[in-house]
C-alpha cells in the first residue's frame, strides 16, 4: 500500500483528527511538521500552494484539508 505523507503541526486540530482516522484505519503514514522544521513548510507549499494544514500527499495526489472522501479515493478504498 502507498504509506502517504501528512504535513502537520503542532497544534493542529485538525491534523490529530487525520492521523487519528489514518491509525483507526491501519494505514501507516509519514508525519512532516511543517512548524518544526522549515524545509517540510517549503515542500508543503510548493505541493499545495498554500502553508494551511492538514495536507496530505498520497502518491502525488494533493489533497487539502481532513477529507475523508478524498483521501479514500485516492488510497483506493473507495
């Protein structure tokens, strides 16, 4: 399975709630604190065009914000 990419930060409501859906779901991601380190709040705005969080990044597919739908789809359990 594709492992995505979520870019996060700290305190982020947000981005607990899609990491919280990512483990309910047993889907193994890769966490970038863009408010840690600044090279990951670069990426996430060259990827998204913005530096709002959350962002996931499955396998080239950005998809902005928690949508669940979205993030499904583009993971293929839809």
């Amino acid at each position: 399975m594709i492992k995505p990419i979520i870019y996060s930060t700290k305190h982020c409501p947000w981005c607990v709630k899609l990491k919280d859906f990512f483990k309910k779901n047993n889907i193994e991601f890769e966490e970038r604190m863009a408010d840690a380190d600044p090279r990951y709040a670069m990426e996430l705005e060259e990827k998204s065009g913005q530096s709002g969080v959350p962002v996931t990044d499955v396998n080239g597919k950005i998809i902005i914000g928690y949508n669940e739908p979205a993030i499904k789809k583009a993971l293929g359990l839809l």
